[in-house]
C-alpha cells in the first residue's frame, strides 16, 4: 500500500508538471513511468469561434524491470505516432487542371523532389496550395500536361502520377511503408496487417448524366490497380473517359467516368461490369484470362 500510494503521489505530480511545462523529477528507483499526452481539439461556431482542448493521458510503469504497457497499447500508440499517408488526385469539371493532394499528418515539406518527379512525366505545376487543419498539412497541387496545357485524363499516366508521389513519399518519410500497399514493393516496412479483400471491396455504378455513369471502385490498394480496372472494362467495351484516385493508406478508392456505345451503362451492362470486377479483384491472384 505504501509504495502505491508513493507512486500515485508521484504521479499526480508528473501529470501535474505536465500541464504546466514543468520539468518533473524521476519517481522512485523501483518505478519508472512515462507519461503521452494528446490533444484533442473542437471548434464550434455561434457568432464567433472558440476553441477548447482536451488532454488524455497514458500512463505507463515499470516495476522491478518489467513493462505494465500491454503489448496491444504499445502496437496502438506505435500506429496512432504515424499518420496515414492519403493521396488523391481529383478531376473538377470547372477547373481546366488536375488536382492532387497529398497529407501525411504534419510531417510533409514543400515537396521539391515530388514536383520535379512530376515535371519528369511531362507535367507542369501551375499552381501549388498548402494548407493545414487539425494539425494535417495539405499540399495541393494543380496539374497540366505539358504537351496540350490541358488535365490528365490518360488512365495509364494517372497511375504513374499516383505510383510516383507515393515512391517520393516512402522514399523522404520511410516511416510512411508500413501503412501503405506500395510499401512492400518499395518501402523498409512492409504493412503488417493487410485489409481483407473480401471486406474491403465495394463497387457501386450510378448515372452521372444521360452520356456516361460513374464507377465507384473501393478495394485493397495494390501496383496497377487503376489499369487493372481500365483493362477490365476495355475487354467489355466500355469507354473510360476520365478517373479520380483517392489512395489512403491501404485502401483505393477510385472513380471512373465511363460510356458505353456514346451513353450511360444500362442496368444490365453496369450489372454485368459490377460483376466483372467483383470477381477479379477479390481474387487478385486469379490468372487474368479467366474472368
């Protein structure tokens, strides 16, 4: 009872300290406790903003030696410490460029290298946009393609696009592979746990005007995804005109504006592609002849 009551004493002063920026002493020679801390903040809107703060604590100890932080806590701090890398590239109709935007918590630089991997591909920067919420940096970019001034479109280069930012991001911010797909190919740390192929795989097909439909393709991310799609559809003589990527972490999801024969899919031409895609990309490793 004594030496637990020694250790919440000492305890209350660390947390104590902690609040105040204070530099706390160590606790006795048979603890030793380490105190995270995180914010949690909430802004609300009623003429005028305010702001509050919330902090959780997570304490851990060690006594005679031996660590009281279970090893599920140490794996979710561990995973909670590295933000999920998202990147998306986005095509507004009202805007005569491509959007990419890339977040990786706070940890992103002006992106020097990737911009110039982007030049490589024949692309020009035209404008480039860095914002921050809730501590998450944003870096925006506005695309063109050199030759024609105009967005990308091209499947077969929105896919280098993708595969090009995240190499630039696993090469800069190794720590960033273990929570994407390409970081088995690419990075030091493969991901450790992998999404179920079954459970992640959502396709949906809508009608996005009377000339074509929107496919909403959400599934495990992988190396040539998008033109594992595109190929799909083009075995069933569907037109792809343009697509949207969203990659966030270990998940894509992916739009497609497709025609077919000049219009949007029927019911029974969307079914048929649903159909198509379900099959293939919940067996990845199924020879791609046999759909």
């Amino acid at each position: 009872m004594a030496i637990a009551n020694a250790f919440c004493t000492s305890l209350r002063s660390v947390i104590s300290d902690a609040d105040s920026g204070v530099y706390s002493p160590s606790l006795p020679q048979f603890t030793a406790a380490k105190l995270h801390s995180s914010a949690v903040f909430h802004t609300f809107s009623n003429a005028g903003v305010a702001v509050s703060r919330r902090r959780r604590y997570t304490v851990s100890c060690t006594l005679d030696g031996v660590d009281s932080l279970s090893p599920a806590l140490k794996d979710e701090q561990e995973s909670v410490s590295i933000p999920l890398p998202i990147v998306q590239i986005i095509q507004d109709p009202e805007c005569d460029a491509t959007t990419v935007e890339i977040s990786f918590g706070d940890r992103l630089g002006l992106l020097i290298d990737t911009m110039k991997a982007l030049k490589d591909l024949g692309l020009d920067v035209v404008k480039g946009i860095v914002t921050t919420q809730d501590s998450v940096k944003k870096t925006k970019f506005l695309i063109t393609r050199l030759d024609t001034g105009r967005k990308v479109e091209d499947p077969d280069l929105l896919e280098n696009i993708r595969l090009t930012i995240i190499q630039n991001l696993i090469k800069y911010h190794p720590e960033s592979s273990e929570r994407l797909a390409m970081g088995e190919a690419f990075g030091i740390k493969a991901p450790e746990k992998k999404p179920d192929v079954d459970i992640a795989t959502h396709i949906h097909v809508k009608d996005d005007g009377p000339k074509r439909s929107m496919l909403y393709v959400e599934t495990a991310d992988r190396s040539g995804l998008l033109m594992e799609v595109v190929k799909i559809m083009a075995d069933i003589n569907i037109h792809v005109e343009s697509a949207e990527i969203d990659t966030e972490g270990l998940i894509a999801k992916d739009k497609f504006y497709v025609s077919y024969g000049g219009a949007a899919l029927t019911r029974s031409m969307s079914q048929v592609l649903v159909n198509c895609l379900r099959y293939y990309l919940r067996r990845p490793e199924t020879d791609e002849e046999s759909y």
